[in-house]
C-alpha cells in the first residue's frame, strides 16, 4: 500500500470498511461534521478530515510525533483507542524518539494471555447455550469451540485463532426447526469474541506486528464517519438514505451483520444515543444543510423503530417541521433540482 491514499481507499484498506463513497443516497449525511455516533456516542470525526490528517501523517517521524497529531483528535476517541493512546502517551514520556510499534510490542506479552482467557470465556458461554440443543447438534458445535480452545493454548505461532473463521463454521449449522432460535443465541454470543474494537488486549496483539504508520491511522479512523445500513444489505437492506446512518466506523464494524436488537444488548445505551444523533440531524436541517431531506428524521424514526422491535422510540419534538411540511419541502426541492440540470 502505498504512502499516499484517497479517501477511499483509507476505510477500505486499513479498516476493513467499505466506503461509500459512490452512494449518492449517503452523501446528505456524509457531509455533516457536527453527528455523534448513534451506536457509540462519540463525536464522528468527518471524512473530509481524512486528508488533512495524512498529509500531516506524513511528516511524523516518531512516537511524539504520532501522538502529537493524534492529540487534536483524541477528545473523539472510543474507549478502546482512549486505552491505547493513554499507553502511547505515557511511553512518549520516556521514550520520545522511539516508536509506536515498539511500545505494542513491548507489552504484548502479557496482553496474549489476557486476550486468551477473553476468547475462552466466551467460548465457555457458546458451549453452556448448547445444553438446549439436541446431542448431535450440541456435538458439532462443542467440536468446533474445542478446536478453537487448542489453538488458542497453543504457542504454535503459525497456528493462531482466526475468530471469522469460527463465526463462519457456525454458519455451517444445520439445526432443526426448534434449534433455529437457540443457535441463534449462539452466534450472537459468538460475536462477542473480542476484537481490536472491543478489547485492549486483541488491539495491542494484532497491532504490534503493524507499523507506527498503520497505527496511529488505525486510531483515528475508528472515529470517522461511515454510512452504515439498518437493515444490512445482506439482508435485503435497501441502498437509500431512509436506510442508512452516519456512524463511526468501528461502530459500524462492530456490529457486522448483527440485528440491531442484540446490539443493543451489548450496547444499552444505543436508544440514548441514537435520541442526540437525531437531535443533531434536527439541528443540522435546521441550519439549511440537509436540503431535500427534510423527511429523514421521520423515516429514520419509523425504520429503527421497526428493526429495533420497539426498542428505540425517538421523540422529534425539537423538530419544526410536521411530516406534511417536510414532504413538501422535499418535493419543492427536487423540481427545482430537475430544473437546475434542465
């Protein structure tokens, strides 16, 4: 990968998330600056940041550097990469002509083992919701979590556990009618097997074979702003903006193709959040930045409702336009957008 990249290339190649960038349904959203994160809370770093940020990438030459430039940006943080720039911070301190690859790699160690008994928990949790399954069932999958448990105590550097791998062998599962529900719950409860956007440890491990380069871009990229769908497109979700919401890209990943219901679970305080991203999209309408899209915050509100199963209920109280208002303002919009390119 070379040095210089576009915008989206950056999301594609360094964090595993699509960028959609040519989805004109998304672009209303993608050009906000002023949205929290309706899965995780935080300030969404724009986009448009992205290359003002790698140009600056460029001329850092060490630790201090690095951190110095994540500074500006640190308020935006997830608690994850809050964790790791607090690790980076303090060993600029001592070390500021080292580098960030150096300081992963120096703890590493301790953080395999912690990141060990974190995958073995949960696959302790995936074995105890197999006792409702039936014998043959129950079998197939404490096979597959037993593997996992080997490799996982194993020292074999070339043989390490690869979670989408697991997650992909469950799909393999063919379960009977009244086991469906149940291996439901079972892979769910697989997604919590942690990752560099929910553990400390699994980000110290995976990233300390990275250079300082990818990791300080890893830590500000989770912050910035990507279009999410609702209702997954792998699951028929449509590609329109009534499907979609800026969130912060690990918010994004992190999810994967979970229903927004178990997402909730892990994360209670989605409903709250979801309420102030609305508020801000309200505000930015308000200001004039949302032409065209005047009914987002009514679709929006029905759409999470209906994938949430009730769980999220957005109040639009702040809003000052009625549905009949934000129709017509839609539609006056786009006849004069027809004849704009007339």
């Amino acid at each position: 990968m070379p040095n210089r990249i576009s915008p989206q290339d950056y999301l594609k190649y360094y964090y595993d998330i699509p960028y959609e960038g040519s989805t004109s349904a998304g672009k209303p959203l993608r050009k906000l600056k002023n949205i929290v994160c309706p899965y995780r809370g935080i300030k969404i770093i724009p986009s448009s940041a992205i290359k003002d940020f790698e140009r600056r990438l460029e001329k850092c030459q060490n630790a201090s550097d690095c951190v110095e430039l994540l500074s500006k940006y640190s308020e935006n943080f997830l608690p994850t990469e809050k964790d790791i720039f607090a690790i980076f911070k303090e060993f600029v301190l001592l070390n500021p002509d080292d580098n960030l690859q150096n300081c992963l790699q120096m703890i590493r160690g301790n953080c395999l083992t912690k990141l060990k008994l974190e995958e073995l928990e949960v696959l302790d949790e995936v074995d105890i919701l197999t006792h409702k399954l039936c014998s043959k069932t129950a079998l197939e999958i404490r096979t597959k979590t037993t593997k996992c448990r080997q490799i996982i105590i194993s020292d074999n550097e070339k043989d390490f556990f690869k979670r989408k791998l697991f997650l992909a062998s469950l799909e393999g599962i063919s379960p009977k009618e009244n086991e469906k529900e149940i291996i439901s719950d079972i892979k769910n409860k697989a997604l919590f097997l942690p990752t560099s956007e929910s553990s400390k440890s699994a980000f110290i491990v995976k990233y300390s074979n990275r250079t300082q380069t990818e990791i300080t871009r890893r830590l500000f990229i989770a912050s910035t702003g990507t279009i999410e769908h609702i209702t997954p497109a792998s699951l028929g979700g449509l590609n329109c903006i009534n499907n979609f919401l800026l969130t912060s890209a690990s918010g994004n990943r992190y999810r994967e193709n979970m229903p927004l219901v178990e997402y909730i679970k892990r994360h209670p305080k989605i409903p709250q959040h979801v309420q102030t991203y609305i508020d801000c999209i309200i505000e930015e309408i308000h200001q004039g930045n949302m032409q065209g899209s005047e009914t987002y915050p009514y679709k929006i509100k029905q759409k999470l409702f209906e994938e949430s199963k009730g769980r999220i209920l957005i109040s639009l109280s702040n809003y000052k336009y009625s549905e009949e208002d934000a129709i017509l303002m839609v539609k006056e919009y786009e006849e004069r957008w027809k004849k704009y390119k007339k």
